[in-house]
C-alpha cells in the first residue's frame, strides 16, 4: 500500500510564530532542533519542517493526533539530502513503514511531500494506536494466496 500526504504553509506565519521562544523546542525533534540552530533557525527551514511534520500526518491518515509533532523529525544526510526520524508514538504508529520526503520553498511558500510505502509481511491488526476506536489509520494482515 501507498500512501501520500502534502501539505503547504506560508513561511511569514512560521516566522511570526517564532518570535514565541518555545515554537521551535516544542514542534522540533531534538536533532532537528539542533541541525537548524547551527544554521540559525531560517524560517523558510522550520517553515519547511513544519511542513513535513504535517505531510506525514496526512500520509498515515491521522491529522495531527496520537504523536507530538516533535517525534516526526526532517532531517539531512551528509548529502543534504531530507529524510524523516521517527521516535516515541510516532515511530509505533508507523512500524511498518518506510517514508520518502521532499521539501521545497519559494521567499513566501515552504512545502513538503511524504511518500509512505507499507512494508511487506505482517501487519499491525485490530491495533487502536490513537485510541479513538479505530477511527484512524488500522491495519490488517495480509491475505497470503
């Protein structure tokens, strides 16, 4: 199964949320936090995390519930080359995913593009991860032929 999820945001918000000191420790991962406080927190950057944060959320069919923001962290590779680090509710709720990411922004606009690809083999079943009954994202077993 694939799933896909995206989501566009304006950076003149992201930036105004930011004159509040606890926006970034409390939406940013630890790793992300630091990877954009040593290039000193460019907003089209955490605009673009943001982003991502969101993409993913789309992507496994949750919104923004069952995980804290900063358990989905946009990270880059020596490369510079995005890729996501799940932790904590985050990285339960997605075990038996794989996820590609891509981010993009212009002066006013950041976005970003999750890719989510179920592994193969046994699937979560019947599991409430959210706790809301079942009315996110369940999985079942595959069906072997």
């Amino acid at each position: 199964m694939t799933a896909v999820g995206i989501d566009l945001c304006e950076i003149p918000r992201i930036r105004r949320s930011m004159r509040n000191p606890r926006f970034c420790s409390r939406i940013l991962g630890r790793q992300e936090y630091a990877q954009l406080q040593k290039r000193g927190f460019p907003a089209q950057s955490v605009a673009a995390s943001f982003c991502a944060k969101e993409a993913f959320a789309k992507a496994m069919g949750t919104g923004l519930r069952g995980f804290l923001l900063s358990e989905v962290e946009l990270l880059r590779a020596e490369s510079g080359a995005p890729y996501l680090h799940l932790s904590g509710r985050a990285a339960v709720l997605a075990a038996d995913w794989t996820f590609s990411v891509s981010v993009t922004h212009t002066a006013g606009l950041a976005a970003a593009v999750v890719v989510g690809e179920q592994k193969e083999g046994e699937r979560h079943s019947g599991t409430d991860l959210l706790g809301d009954g079942g009315i996110g994202r369940t999985r079942t077993p595959e069906r072997k032929q």
